[in-house]
C-alpha cells in the first residue's frame, strides 16, 4: 500500500515520515509531494491508496486538491493537517470525503488512529467491492436462466402470458422482438437424442442443451431472425422462436439439424409448427410444435423433422397396457426372466404389426405401466416401506441412428425394466420374511418364561400359522417349538447353578407350569434329567468354601 504526503513544509513531512511505524500498518511505500500540482501529478503516476495533506499551501491548496480527487481518484482516502482550527476547512474536508481532520503540531496518537480509520475504510471499501464484482458474477451465471424464463413466460396461454410478462423487460433483453410481427416455433426434445449421447452426457445435461441451443443460435442469430432457449417448465425441451422472415424456417432447421448430426453424429427429434402473428399467436405456435413433435409416426423414415399439418389429426391406437396387466404381473411375481420374456413378446407381436406409434402413444402406454406398477408393489408388499424408487428407472425412447423408433431396442430396455422390478420386490419379500421370523425370536427371547404358543405369534405378528412355521424352520433350521424350548432349557441351565431354588420353582421361572414337562423336555434337550444336570454341575465344581 502507497501513502502520499503532502505538505510545503519538509519538518513536517518529515515528522509524519517518523511519527508512525508504517511496516506494521501495511503500508510499503511513502511518497512526498510540496503543493497540490506536485500531488496530483504523482497520484496519475504512482495511485497512492492514502493522502495525508496539509490545506494551506502554494500553487494548489489542499481544498483543491480534495476537490480534484473527488473527481479524478474517488477511491483515495484523505486526512488532513492544519494549522488553523477553522470550522470552513472542517467543512470542506467534509464535503470532499476526508476522513479526518487534524491540528498542528501533530499528535501521535492522533495520527495513528486517523490513519487506522483510514486504514478500515479502505478495507471496507475493497470488501464491498469484491462483493459487488462476487454478485455481478453470480447475475451474469444466473442471466441465462432469467432469459429462459422470459422467453418461456411467453408460450402460455395469451391471459396467463400478459400477467408474467414485462413487455418493456423483455424488449430491452430481446430488441429484436421490439419489431417482430409474425413467428413460428421449432421445438426441439433432447430425451429423443441417442441413447448413448444421453448416456454420455447423463451426469451434465446442461451442458449438452447448453451445445444445442449453441448450436441452434449459430444459425439464426446471425440472421437476426430467432432465438433458441430451454423451456424453464420442461427443462428437456428447446425452444426456437423464429419471426418475421419465415419463407425459409424448414431451410433453417435443416441447416441446424445438419450442425447438430456434425458435432454429436446423431439426430435429433424437431417438430415445426404454424405460422402465427407475433405476440397474441405465439401459444398457438408453440401447441402447433408439440404437436408436430408428439404425433409424428416413429416408425416411418419421413426423417427427424415434422411439420404440423392443419389436416393432421391426433391417431391414438387402441391397443392398452391394461390388456395384459395380468400377464405381467404372474410373471413378475415369479421371480424369473422366462415368464417375463414370455409375456413380454406377447405384447410386441401386436405393437410390431402396428403401422403408427408416436410420442403421445408411447407415453400413453408408460402411464398405464406406472398404474400398474403401483398396484402391483401395493399388492406384493403391502405396509412395507422399502423406497419404491429402487426399482425404477428414467423412460428413454430408443431411437437408431435414422431418427426412428427401434422396436427391439425399446423391447431389451423394458425387458431389463421388468427384470430389476421383479428382482426388487423378490428381494424386498425375502428380507421382509427374514425380518419378521427374526422379530418373532426376538420376542421370544425376551418373554421366554411366559405361556408362548403359536396361536399366540399368528395373532400378535398377524401371519398365518403354517406361514410362521414355514419360515420359521427356513430362517433358523429348527422349529418354533424347538427354538422356543431351547431358550427356556437354556436359561433353566444357568438357574439349575443356584443350589437354592427348587426344580419346581425352575420350572415356573422359564414358562413351564408343570415340573414334570419340564423334566422330559429338559432330558430330550439336554440329554440329562435337572437333578442330574445340577448333580454333575455340583460334581465338576468341587468343595466350596
């Protein structure tokens, strides 16, 4: 940091020079000046952060001086030195920003906490700035989202449309909107690129609608004619607003269509809609354009780009998901591929002989499938509470390098679909089972030496008996009554130890009413009568004490 002083009176340049330890203030360099044209010419050259000034000088005076700085170095921080207590000199240091204002002869003390006041104000000054340059970056990132926003704001419908939009807003981002008197929209869906440009750029999808809408500007913003941007309520969606010269937007979108097959060697699906007047007819546009793009045949190699046809009308097969809901859910509950194979070409025979699927019908479908789906994880595992969204998975239309729908790609995607969902409830069953049977031991673990029977667990666990035993025997290799009569004998043997309870007593302590059950349990389980067990615990012991 650089200090100028400026004064025409060397001992008190001098005495400033000695009075303060700058080093340990930051402060690097210390620079002289004998009027006000000597300073201001060494501010031009050196920009000194601080000025330490006398008012009464020669030539050019400390007044004007700070009137200078004010314009030409705003930044600097000013203290004065004077030797006249005149309130018009305070007034004026005032007026001009100086920081403080201080009598000869010079006090240190004074000196010191004027230049640290200083010090604090450059400080702040330099963290506000950095603030202001942190925030001016975080609106240049964010910039992009509000212009997608504005632009977005503008496909709805014309009542919604009036209430979101500021018109003056939107001209002063988009002047060339100011003069626009007829328009047409191209939309552009990036879930029908290829699935392996999908896959690639699957954890930075930004950046690949980033490229596209890069791609799209190229060609019609240097015709001033259009704008491509991500619709903000459907963020896999780009839009092109084109207007006015419209004569040529299949040509254009041709053109964007070759640039985009150049840098990710694949196409991509586009739909064109009617020309309209520009703003009350742009919703119209926009609907025209999804439509296009939602009801083009997948299967016909008219090519990647459609064009609405005002005698195009919406074809929707009759063919229903639900039709072999049935089929399918026998087959996933089996847990195996060969039934869901089965079921699964079943289905695409008749979706193969079909001469017409669009977007809208492949949705369609996928919405009856999550129905289903639902009800069928409803169905196998009731109150469960495993996350449902292990088992699924994003929807990708296979697409093949034409731009077409690829029937046996969709049928591998659906059939490694139904196999993970198949896997996930199996799974999700068996370590439901396991949890309950485990459930089961645990209380009876812990209430061993009550009356335990298993019409008492059917009831407390709501299972079925047989299921109980089933399981039961499954998960821990023995039955629910050897299980149960192994932990009581195994806590009669730790009672057996004190010589001071009597057998009967036992008996009763590990849930046994009769003793004489106890005994033959106790001798089938531990190959020895209680008497003898404890007889021979006594024996192994020895003489006490």
């Amino acid at each position: 940091m650089k200090v100028l002083i400026v004064d025409d009176e060397k001992h008190v340049r001098t005495s400033i020079r000695y009075l303060i330890n700058w080093e340990s203030m930051g402060i690097s360099h210390l620079l002289e000046a004998v009027d006000g044209t000597e300073a201001i010419s060494i501010i031009k050259t050196e920009q000194p952060q601080l000025i330490i000034t006398d008012i009464m000088m020669p030539i050019t005076t400390g007044i004007e001086l700070m009137e200078w700085i004010q314009i030409h170095a705003p930044k600097c921080k000013v203290i004065v030195i004077s030797g006249y207590n005149d309130f018009e000199y305070v007034r004026q240091t005032v007026k001009s920003g100086g920081v403080d204002y201080l009598l000869k002869p010079i006090v240190q003390k004074h000196l010191q906490e004027a230049i640290s006041k200083a010090l604090r104000s450059l400080h702040d000054a330099q963290m506000e700035q950095l603030q202001y340059v942190q925030l001016a970056m975080e609106v240049n990132e964010l910039k992009p989202f509000y212009k997608d926003k504005l632009l977005s704001n503008l496909l709805g419908e014309y009542e919604t449309k009036d209430a979101l939009i500021s018109w003056e807003t939107l001209f002063r981002e988009f002047p060339a909107l100011k003069t626009a008197r007829s328009c047409c929209i191209a939309i552009l869906d990036v879930n029908t690129l290829e699935r392996s440009i999908r896959e690639k750029f699957e954890s930075n999808l930004d950046l690949l609608i980033f490229s596209l809408i890069n791609i799209c500007n190229e060609f019609i913003q240097t015709k001033q004619s259009g704008i491509a941007f991500r619709n903000w309520y459907k963020r896999h969606e780009i839009v092109l607003i084109l207007w006015d010269d419209l004569d040529f937007v299949r040509k254009t979108i041709e053109e964007i269509q070759e640039g985009i097959v150049r840098t990710l060697k694949t196409h991509i699906q586009m739909g064109i809609g009617l020309k309209a007047e520009f703003p009350d007819g742009l919703h119209h546009a926009y609907v025209t354009a999804l439509k296009a793009l939602h009801q083009r045949n997948l299967l016909c190699s008219s090519g990647p780009i459609s064009e609405y046809a005002i005698t195009e009308t919406s074809r929707t097969n009759t063919l229903r998901f639900s039709q072999f809901e049935e089929d399918f859910r026998m087959a996933i509950k089996t847990g195996r591929a060969e039934p869901i194979q089965e079921a699964l070409q079943k289905w695409f025979q008749i979706v193969s002989a079909m001469d017409h699927i669009s977007f809208d019908q492949l949705e369609k479908w996928r919405d009856e499938y999550n129905v289903a789906k639902a009800r069928w994880m409803e169905e196998l595992l009731g109150d469960i509470t495993e996350p449902a969204s292990a088992a699924s998975s994003s929807f990708n239309i296979p697409f093949n390098k034409e731009g077409n729908l690829s029937l046996p790609a969709l049928e591998q995607q659906i059939m490694r679909e139904l196999m993970e969902l198949s896997q996930f409830l199996t799974t999700i069953q068996i370590n439901n089972r396991s949890s309950s049977m485990r459930e089961i031991a645990r209380f009876i673990r812990t209430n061993y030496n009550q009356e335990i029977s298993l019409t008492d667990i059917s009831e407390r666990f709501h299972l079925n008996r047989e299921y109980i035993s089933r399981k039961f025997k499954q998960e821990f290799h023995e039955t629910f009554i050897d299980y149960l009569n192994r932990i009581r004998i195994e806590k009669a043997k730790m009672l057996l130890t004190n010589p001071n309870l009597k057998i009967a007593q036992i008996a009763q302590m590990v849930g046994y009413q009769d003793e004489k059950y106890f005994s033959r349990v106790f001798k089938k389980v531990a190959v020895l009568t209680p008497k003898d067990y404890r007889n021979q615990f006594a024996a192994n012991r020895g003489p006490t004490n």
